[in-house]
C-alpha cells in the first residue's frame, strides 16, 4: 500500500495546494451559513459539521506528518486550531452549543491566511 503526504502529492506547487485547502475551506464556510440559517438540529448543521470534522481530520493527519514543511510553531498553533473546531462541532451534534458563529469566523480567518 502506498501512503503518499500532501506535499508529495502537490510536488512543487504549494499554491495550487493552498488553493485547493481554500476552496475547502469555503465549502465548509458555505455549509455552516447554511446551518447555522437552519438552526442545529437541521440536516443542513448535520451535513456542515460532518464535513467540517472530515476536513479538519484530513488537515490534522497532514500537519502531524514529519515531511510537512510547515514551521513547526505554526504546524502546533493549527492543529489546535483544528481540535478546538473539532470539539466545537462536537458541541453542536449534541446539542450543547450553537456557536456556528465562531466556527465560521475561525474558518473564514484560517482561509483568508491562506490567499
């Protein structure tokens, strides 16, 4: 089985992978509007928190991987980032939080880094 990283998948084009984690990004930006219009116990928040933890695991997985290239101050401060929106959707699938709002502010500063 072969497990390529990120950066071997992308080979020199670190703006084409910055793009892609862009348009990424606002997908999930788009689900939460959506969701947090429809309110958490919508299938539209199902759908956009799903997404959002899928994304952010993928994200992760490549930040923890020794060949990513990423300053490893910079690599730590988002995997934080990535587990406080992971914990944070938690919240929301059980009810115990709405705070879309913040999600999307996270998630829209995180992008907006990436142009």
């Amino acid at each position: 089985m072969y497990r390529f990283t990120y950066a071997e998948i992308l080979g020199d084009s670190g703006v084409e992978g910055r793009e892609e984690e862009r348009l990424a990004l606002d997908h999930a930006l788009t689900l939460l509007i959506k969701a947090q219009e429809n309110g958490p116990s919508s299938p539209e928040a199902a759908q956009a928190v799903l997404y959002l933890q899928k994304l952010w695991g993928f994200l992760i997985r490549d930040l923890t991987d020794p060949h990513n290239e990423l300053a490893e101050t910079l690599r730590g401060n988002l995997i934080s980032i990535g587990l406080w929106v992971i914990r944070e959707a938690d919240q929301i699938i059980q009810e115990r939080s709405t705070n879309f709002s913040g999600l999307i502010e996270v998630n829209r500063s995180i992008r907006d880094g990436l142009m």
